[in-house]
C-alpha cells in the first residue's frame, strides 16, 4: 500500500507541472473564424427511433401478459361466483365466441366454457332484437354432444339487461370423458308451433383445462334413526367441490321395492368445514336412483389453497317414506308414533256432507298420502282447510291442519301411505386431506 501512494503522489505532481501551450487559444480560435457554418441535423428522428424500440421490446417481453388478460370472458360477473371471478380474472377458461342465429333472428353466442373434473361451465348468450329474450324458450334443451356421447345440463343461473335483449347464462355440464377432442354444443329454440335446433361446434382445448386440488375416498357410513347415509368420495377441482354418496344400493332399493316401504331422499343438509370455516354452499346438487341404487351429490364453492383440515357436519336429513298406517278414527284424542314422529288426532267430526280430520304433528312431518276409508270406499283428500304453527316453551313448532274429505259415513279409518319427517342430528366426519 505504501508503494501504490508513492506511486500515486509522484503521479500527481507530473500532472500539476503540465501547462496548456501559450499558442494553443489562438490556434482554436482562427479554426473557428476559418470554418464555414455548418448547418445542424435533428436527432429527433434518433429519439423517435429509440422510443419505438422501447416500446417493441416492452411489448414482446409482455406479450403473454397481455394477451393472458386479454382473455377474459366480459359480462358475466352476476352470475359468477367470487371464486368463478377469480378464475376468470386469471384469464383460465376457454374463449370460444362462436354463434348461431336463428330464423326468426335470435342467436345464441357461446362465449366460452370452463372445465375441470368435476364440470364442464358453459358461458353463452342468447340475444333478441325484438326485446322478448326472456320468453325464448331454448335453455332448457341444452346439451354437448361428442363422439363419446352426449353430456347433460345440471342447472345454472343467467342475468338479462334492462332493454330484455340479452341474456347471459352460465351453466353446468357433466364433464365430457377425457378422450373427447371435438363437441358440439346443442339448443332448440321453440317458437310457437315451430322448433328449430342450432349447432355450435368447436375444438376442446385440453391445455385450458383445469386440475383437480383434492380427491379422496370417503367411505363411512352414518347410521341415523330410520335411515343410512353412506358419504363415497369428495372430489375438490378449481370451480367447485362436491360430496358424492348414497342412501341404498340396489339390493337394498329393490327390497324396499319388494315389500312396499320405498325410501325417499328429499334433502340432505350438510355443511362443508375446512380450515374451521363453513365453505359456501352453492347452487345445485342432484338426487338420483339409478343401477347404482339413490344417491346424491352435495356440491360446495373451491377449498382453500392453504388447506389444513376438512370435515363434513351433517345437520338434518328429509326423507319420504311408504308407511301404510291404518287409524280408527272412532278413537278420538288418539296419540300414536309412526317411524318415531308423533301423530295426534285432535277432533273428527261431519259438516255439509263431508268429514274433517283435524291432526297435529311436528314442523316438519307431512301427511304425503292419505286418504279416508268411509264405510269400506276410499275417499281422496281435497284439501287442507286449516294450517296453524305454535311454538313449544321448551323448543320445537308443532303444526296443526284439518284436512277435508268429501263424504260421510259410519266407519271411518285414516290411511296413511305415505309420511315425509326431517330428521335433526348433528355428526361429524373428518376428512384426511394430507
């Protein structure tokens, strides 16, 4: 280090010794004097250049990036959800902005669709010029077709503009078997006597499809009061999730068949926890018998990305059942239990012609089929005349009605056929998700 200073202060003082020659101001200045003027040239062009360079290089470099945003489907925000908002937002999906008019100068615009595993979303509107579009009866004859087969509509939603012109519809599909490459999107417009079907026909992109986030096997069954509830699988993709399972196989539903006591699911209510947190119910949901026996599907918004834990709570169950009770209405102010749902008998009694039945049980049990035996013919029930809730001090609503049967006899018996009755529990299930 000490050499280099050395070095460095001997360096400095050459410098400071070195003077500009005496002759050399006069020299510049007779150049000066001696050089024609020189007329400048604008660099502006150079400037212009080097902008529109800049602006070709941003451009190229953000190219995916504008388009990926330029690929968003526009008009659909009332009917999506927040988390088909997000998605769309990420610009996932496929455009497809394909359209088909009809004679009578209707059209409908497929817009574009999402697919996962679990649905295929279809995004299209339908557009009147004469302002009718919300009597244009089309949506419910939807489907797509493929070279696999054809995949049904499951249910949605659409929002109309102010003028009644337009209607944009999102809907639900099954997913189309993964093999499918070319689908054809099916409507027929129904126009007083005339019916008209329209094709729409494209490509599936495979690469805009999206992943599934979870799929587990379940397999657990819940041994309620008068029915079993088994829960299969959960399948969790970016659109939505959803619970499948089922209330009897097909032995079960064809013993039921055999000896008169059929069983029908009319709702499952369940909730979907993860991370401690309700997921969103949404939506749709199906109920089916089939060679698989009754089952259903419980649908649900996406799961959280940060997923931790997951849990299905099972809150109350309403199902139809054959009971074929018979009842001595000679016996008044009788008291009896059917498949643990208590029936009250308040009064019988004949007015103009016809018999009343007034009978007491609770909120949610309902008579589905009854009927009168007077003196050994069956009388159909005409109506109900009466229908009163009360509140019970210690919790519950017991329902009040009377029911009217047109004609009067001497031997009176109550056939019960039928009861629907919603059973209250609260059970949880635990999901693994690791």
């Amino acid at each position: 280090m000490e050499k280099i200073e050395s070095m460095l202060r001997e360096r400095k003082k050459v410098l400071d010794e070195m003077a500009v020659p005496e002759e050399l101001e006069a020299r510049l200045s007779r150049a000066l004097k001696e050089r024609k003027p020189v007329r400048r040239r604008s660099h502006n062009w150079m400037a212009k250049a080097a902008a529109v360079c800049l602006v070709v290089f941003l451009v190229g470099y953000n190219f995916n990036t504008l388009a990926f945003y330029g690929k968003k489907l526009i008009g659909y925000d009332q009917v999506m959800t927040g988390t088909l908002r997000e998605l769309n937002e990420l610009g996932k999906g496929q455009l497809i902005e394909k359209s088909h008019t009809f004679d009578n100068g209707v059209s409908v615009t497929l817009d574009g669709i999402m697919l996962d595993e679990s649905q295929l979303l279809a995004f299209y509107t339908v557009h009147d010029p004469k302002g009718e579009v919300n009597s244009m009866n089309i949506h419910h004859h939807i489907q797509f077709n493929g070279f696999f087969g054809r995949y049904i509509m499951r249910g949605g939603q659409g929002e109309s503009n102010e003028d009644n012109t337009r209607i944009k519809w999102l809907m639900s599909f099954e997913p189309p078997f993964f093999l499918e490459r070319t689908l054809h999107f099916r409507f027929l417009l129904l126009d007083g006597g005339t019916m008209e079907e329209g094709v729409i026909s494209f490509k599936l992109d495979r690469e805009k499809a999206m992943g599934t986030t979870l799929k587990k096997k379940i397999n657990q069954t819940v041994e309620l009061e008068h029915t079993k509830v088994k829960f299969d699988s959960i399948l969790a993709s970016p659109t939505r999730t959803v619970i499948y399972g089922s209330i009897q196989n097909i032995l079960e539903l064809a013993k039921d068949q055999l000896s008169g006591e059929r069983l029908m699911m009319n709702n499952l209510n369940i909730k979907l926890i993860a991370n401690d947190h309700e997921v969103i119910k949404q939506q749709g949901g199906r109920m089916s018998t089939d060679t698989r026996g009754k089952t259903f599907e419980q649908s649900f918004d996406a799961l959280p990305s940060d997923l931790q834990s997951l849990r299905i709570q099972i809150e109350s169950i309403s199902v139809d059942r054959d009971v074929n009770e018979e009842v001595n209405l000679l016996h008044q102010n009788r008291v009896m239990e059917i498949l643990g749902q208590h029936l009250e008998i308040n009064d019988v009694y004949e007015l103009n012609g016809s018999t009343f039945v007034t009978i007491t049980t609770d909120e949610s049990t309902v008579l589905t089929r009854v009927l009168l035996m007077v003196d050994g013919s069956r009388i159909e029930l005409e109506k109900t005349v009466t229908d009163d809730y009360d509140k019970l001090p210690e919790g519950g609503i017991r329902h009040t009605r009377t029911l009217h049967f047109p004609g009067t006899g001497e031997e009176l018996v109550l056939l019960i056929e039928r009861i629907t009755f919603t059973e209250s529990y609260n059970t949880i299930l635990e999901i693994p998700v690791n």
